[in-house]
C-alpha cells in the first residue's frame, strides 16, 4: 500500500511537532514525528515539511540540503510510511557533503527510531 505524502507549511505544525519530543537525530538529518491532530486526520496521507537553517550554509547549500531530503522522502515514504503522522526533517551541515548512501541509512534509522517506519508486506 503507498501512502499519499502531503506537506507541512505553517510554522504551528513544526511548533507542535517540536513539542512532541519524539524525534531521532543522525549525522545527515534530525527528524521529528507526531500523529496528525484528528482534525485533519486522513488515514491515507502523511504530512512532511523541511527545515534547514542558516547554520548549514548559504542559500545554495540551504536548497541543496533540501532537494536531497526532499528526494528521499519521494523514494522511502510512499512504501514505508505509517500514514497517520506528520514529520518535520531538519537538514543539517552534513546533510550536503554526506554521500547519497549514507543519508539514505540515515532517513531509515530516524524513520524506525521515531516509530514511523513500516516494512512492505
């Protein structure tokens, strides 16, 4: 089953996901994960949004972090996502310079250690 993955926008939504203390931290990335308030609640869609601040560099390596995050999200979390949650990924300084591979391993191990991850039947 693959999951509708949506975005997060407003500044509330990564207010609400920092308060949560449910997040997982690796060399490439740091991610913070709760459920979707029931309001908004569709069972079929998670919402991820991005952040990368201007400790990581300039504009360029800013949107250079981003791209990448942003293309795994397109690669792990359509197939093995818990749909339900919303997720906040924060870039940080090796999160431009980490080999491909690696941040891959660290979008899986923050993905299981925020208890987000499912494996494909």
């Amino acid at each position: 089953m693959t999951t509708e993955v949506g975005r997060l926008k407003r500044r509330a939504d990564f207010l609400r996901l920092a308060r949560q203390r449910r997040k997982a931290v690796t060399p490439g990335m740091l991610m913070q994960a709760a459920p979707t308030p029931d309001a908004l609640r569709d069972d079929s869609q998670v919402r991820v949004g991005f952040t990368v601040s201007k400790k990581v560099g300039n504009a360029v390596r800013r949107n250079r972090a981003k791209r990448r995050l942003r293309a795994l999200v397109a690669e792990l979390f359509p197939d093995h996502v818990i749909p339900g949650h919303d997720i906040a990924v924060i870039g940080r300084f090796d999160t431009v310079d980490r080999s491909y591979s690696k941040l891959r391993r660290d979008m899986i191990s923050t993905m299981r250690r925020t208890k987000i991850w499912q494996d494909m039947v």
